[in-house]
C-alpha cells in the first residue's frame, strides 16, 4: 500500500477500499470489526496495516452477524467503531443494524455493492440499495450516503462518522466493487486541519459514578403501545435529521427537457453524458441523490418540475426507480428507466438512450 | 469539457497487464492529470483473460468501464476475442505478432479459481521456474510466455478500426532481451501511442514501483528502462512508416 500520511493534504493515487481504511483512521476510529468478503476484503487488510501505526484495534469475527453485532457493543461502550461488507454479508449485517434503529447506536457500515441475489458476482451492482435504505424489520431509520468518486468515498466516511455520532442513526457508506477496486486520484487529509471537527464519541450505557443514573438501552418492549411510542419518537428525531442531513447534486435542471436520475458509480456516467450532451446543444439535465436515505424528494421533484421526461438509470431493476417514483408521484412527468441489475453503465450507453427519447 | 484517453490492456494471466496498466495510471497521476484505473476481476478461472481499464484526462472522468477504447492492445489470442467490443473506429489496435504458444489449460488446473484482480498463469503449475529466481523474486503472478506457436490469427483483428499495429514484443523481450520485461515493452509502445505522457515520467513511475529491485540489482534498472525505449521505437517507427 501507499505509503503516505495525514499530515497536512496529500494527492494519493489509491483503491477505493484504501480510501475507506484511510477515512477511517483520519475520522479517528477505534477499531472496525469485520469478516472478510469479496470486493471489500482490502479495507480490513489496509485496516490491519494501518492499525498497529496508529494505535487502532481490529476484530475479525466468525461471520458477519457477529460482525456487526460486535461493532454495536464496541460502540456502546464509547469506541468509535466500524464494520464493512457486501452482498449476502450485507443481508447478515441488517440484523444488527435494525437493532442499532432501535437502541439508536451510531453504527458505521461501508458496503461495497457486488451482484446479487446471494452469492451471484463479487464484482459490481446497485442491487444493495433497497437492502441498505431500508433492511431489517422496521422503518428504515438509518442514513445512507451513495458515493461516486474517491474523493467523496474518503469526505463521506468521515462524515458517516459525525452523522453517526450525531444522530445516533445508524449510518452506510454505500459503495460498489467498481468503486472498492479501481484507483483513481484523490487528496487525503486531517479533517480537523481543513475544519471539519470530529464528533467525539461517549459511552452510551453504564455510569460508575456516584450519584449518576446506571444507564441501559433497551432493544425489548413489553407492550404494543409502548413500542409505537417509541418507533413515533424515533421517526420524528428521524424526520428532523432528514431535513438536515439530506444531500443532492443537481445540474442544468432549470430548462432541461430530460433530467437524468442516478447514484452512486453510475452518477459519474450520467455527469460526462450531461457534459457532452450539453455540449451538443442538447437540454440535458443531471440529477443525483447523494443521501438515497433520506432520498431528496422534494428536491427531485423541484428539478425535475420543467422537464418533459426523466431517464432514471441505475444498476439493479428498479430500486432506485422505487424511490424516483415515490418522490414523483402526482407529478406529470414521464418515466424512462433504464435498468440494468449487476453491470455496469458507460457514457457512452446513457448518451444511447437518450438519443432514442 | 476536457478529452479522455481511454486504454484497454488485455492479456494472460502472467502477462503483467495489471502492472502496466497501474504504472500508466500512476505516472499521470505524478503529472497532475486525472487517471483512473480499473482491473476487471471475478471469480475466474485459470486460463482467463486479464484485463485492464486506463482512463486519462485534464477534467472529469465518467464511468469507470467504457465501450470504445481510443488504444486498444490485446496480447494473446484470447484477448483478441474476449476485447472485441472495445474495438471502434477510431480505434489504434496495437497487437503482439509473435509466434508464441496461447497458454495451455492443463486440466488439472481447470477449475482453480482465483479471487483476485490477476488470473493466475495458465502455462504450468510451476511458472517461474524457466526464469532467473533473483529477477523475479517476490513476484509469484510473473509468468513467461516462451514456447512457439501460432500466436494471434490476423484473420481475428477487428477490420473497421483506424489503425492496427502488430509489434513483435514477446519475440524481441525473449530474443534480445528477457521474457520478464515483455510487459514493459508494451508500456514504452503505450506511451508512443498515446502521446500524453512524457518518457520521463514513466521512468520515475517504475523507479517508485522497482526502486529496491533496481538497488539490488542494477542491470535490472537498464533491461527496463531498455525494454521500454524499444517498444516506444517499435510505435514510432511504425508511425513513420505510416
């Protein structure tokens, strides 16, 4: 691996699951639990590494569920704490991320997207984004940011970690395995050298001192009005924090005639198609929720208040459409989908079909 | 809207195109460009084809794969077939013309999975064993590709491109030189096709990448840097010759 340091800002030429271990060690977290699966085994073996240098812990679990289950007890006890995995090992790690919904722990998951359902590819899809908005048996209560480039996969993770221990909402970095293997150019940095201050973490249960109340989070509701009273509280502190954390980046909305809706990975295509489409003359628009949860909704439906038609293209069949049409409905604007589950999307592909509209 | 240079690589496992492709990368980066580069990888099996995704620009590069490389180079027969997609009209196909065997898939290899960017050399169970152990050392996926045969079928080279440019790499890299820097070879014929990059900066690139090995063993530092000026000759006088 590279050798570089956080000192100052530094340009690095790097994988993306580099990026993830670096973040990690630049939001200042205390251990990340893990169990190895293809394409994210590179942030635990980079993690590993850096570790030892800078006094960090690691802890591989027999699987998954353990993982993540650990992780939560890392962070109940005030470590600042992560776990990262895809795929099927995503679907193991929704149970403990429903239960950080319920107990509100600022859990930290770095998924890198691979094919799916089950063992399927260990390459690349957007077939996680339903699973990771809204896994696990409750309301999706949780903050999902969608990367696209390295230099957002190193920015997000740190803020995943402010997010976290800021809401207490369980929080994702949702990558892929294209974004996991390929290297491209980024700047490293200390956050709190460019102002960004980091959160500091704090036990969540327990308290020795005399005096103080013995603080315990519960996971266990005895009655069904209890419970409601509970997931209602929970879902206003949720409403409140979508309006704060919600993210979206939009591109010559105002007059397009067809907006373009994607995330993460295939945002980069859509970016270079409004480009070149632009350049043609074309009324072009580009639009991207950087948060799929909370999605932008409002936002989208802002953007795209012009246009004729909205090309909504995306790596799995239809879960981001799910969201665009959940934004959209009432509004008078027809939908193009463009869906594509497991493979990846090129400029050249979305410039192809929006020529055929 | 600034240009992309987008560059397929492809070859056997053993071949070294992920390392050139990740120096390529690198030394743009060194030179202040954007450069991305992406290996495809999977759970393939021994005898796959290994193929690398060079993009280079001044701005913003889009997706990370692309349809049409502007510089295409497959290396084996395989390759050939496997890249054909990513031949388009306005694309220079540079191939290697020698007469070496296509890797054999022995069957007791057939099967063998690898979970890694590079699938493992298909030639035999002991790789490395025709070369000499202090160049190589600490380089297990180094593979040489010696024996004669009928190596890359014209017949097979994509028709409608703007240019083809056979160049016999493995024949001069295991004549003249050493079967270890074929790959090189190709990265000097990259670097004259491409015009992007200077000479230079590809030297500092794979003294980063080799520096130890270059301490160790200063001869090793001259074949590179040698195997690399022949291959930009082979493009450049084949340019000449128009």
């Amino acid at each position: 691996m590279a050798d570089v340091s956080l000192k100052g800002e530094q340009r690095v030429f790097m994988t993306g699951n580099e990026v993830v271990a670096w973040a990690a060690v630049a939001a200042k977290v205390d251990i990340m639990y893990g169990y190895p699966i293809t394409p994210q085994n590179e942030i635990m073996h980079y993690w590993t590494r850096l570790a030892p240098k800078y006094g960090k812990k690691f802890l591989q679990t027999e699987d998954e569920i353990s993982a993540g289950f650990t992780m939560l007890g890392g962070v109940m006890t005030g470590r600042k704490a992560f776990t990262a995995t895809a795929g099927p090992g995503n679907v193991l790690m929704q149970e403990s991320a429903g239960m950080a919904e319920m107990m509100r722990l600022p859990a930290v998951f770095v998924i890198q997207q691979r094919g799916g359902p089950s063992t399927a590819t260990v390459i690349y899809a957007q077939q996680e984004t339903t699973l990771t908005a809204f896994g696990g048996n409750g309301e999706g209560h949780r903050l999902v940011y969608s990367t696209a480039t390295h230099q957002e996969l190193f920015d997000y993770t740190i803020k995943a970690f402010n997010s976290a221990w800021t809401y207490r909402f369980p929080t994702f970095v949702l990558g892929d395995g294209y974004q996991a293997k390929m290297r491209e150019s980024l700047t490293i940095y200390e956050p709190e050298a460019k102002g960004v201050k980091l959160v500091q973490q704090q036990a969540l249960v327990g308290e020795n001192k005399p005096g103080k109340k013995f603080r315990h989070l519960r996971n266990t509701y005895n009655t069904e009005d209890e419970l409601y009273e509970v997931v209602m509280a929970n879902q206003r502190e949720w409403d409140v924090m979508a309006k704060k954390v919600v993210e979206w980046s939009a591109e010559g909305c105002e007059d397009a005639e067809v907006v373009m809706v994607t995330h993460g990975v295939v945002s980069r295509a859509a970016l270079s198609a409004y480009q070149q489409l632009r350049a043609k003359g074309k009324k072009a628009g580009f639009f991207r929720p950087i948060t799929v949860r909370p999605f932008p909704d409002q936002q989208l439906a802002d953007a795209v208040k012009g246009a004729k038609k909205v090309l909504v293209a995306e790596s799995a069949y239809g879960q981001l459409l799910k969201m665009v049409k959940e934004a959209l409905y009432g509004k008078n604007v027809e939908l193009v989908p463009m869906l594509r589950p497991g493979i990846g999307i090129t400029t050249e592909e979305l410039i192809e079909e929006y020529n055929k509209l | 809207m600034a240009d992309v240079i987008k560059i397929v690589l492809a070859g056997e496992g053993g071949q070294g195109v992920q390392s050139i492709a990740e120096i390529l990368a690198e030394a743009a980066n060194e030179e202040g460009k954007s450069a991305l580069y992406i290996p495809n990888f999977g759970v393939e099996q021994r005898g796959g084809v290994s193929i690398a995704y060079v993009q280079i620009s001044d701005g913003h590069i889009g997706a990370p794969k692309f349809q049409k490389a502007d510089i295409l180079i497959p290396l084996s027969a395989r390759a050939v077939k496997r890249t054909k997609q990513h031949a388009g009209k306005e694309t220079v196909y540079i191939y290697d013309n020698s007469l070496v065997q296509e890797a054999e898939v022995n069957d007791n290899i057939v099967g063998l999975q690898y979970f890694d960017v590079t699938p493992p050399c298909p030639v035999s169970n002991t790789p490395n064993d025709d070369l000499p152990q202090d160049l190589i050392s600490g380089e297990p996926k180094t593979c040489s590709f010696t024996k004669s045969g009928p190596g890359i079928d014209p017949a097979d080279i994509p028709a409608d491109v703007a240019r083809v440019i056979p160049i016999p790499a493995n024949d001069i890299a295991k004549d003249e030189l050493h079967p270890r820097v074929f790959n090189i070879i190709i990265l000097g014929a990259v670097i004259a096709a491409t015009k992007v990059l200077p000479m230079e900066s590809i030297k500092t690139a794979l003294e980063v990448k080799l520096g130890e090995k270059f301490k160790s063993n200063p001869k090793l530092r001259e074949m590179n840097f040698t195997a690399l000026d022949r291959g930009y000759q082979l493009i450049k006088n084949a340019v000449r010759r128009g």
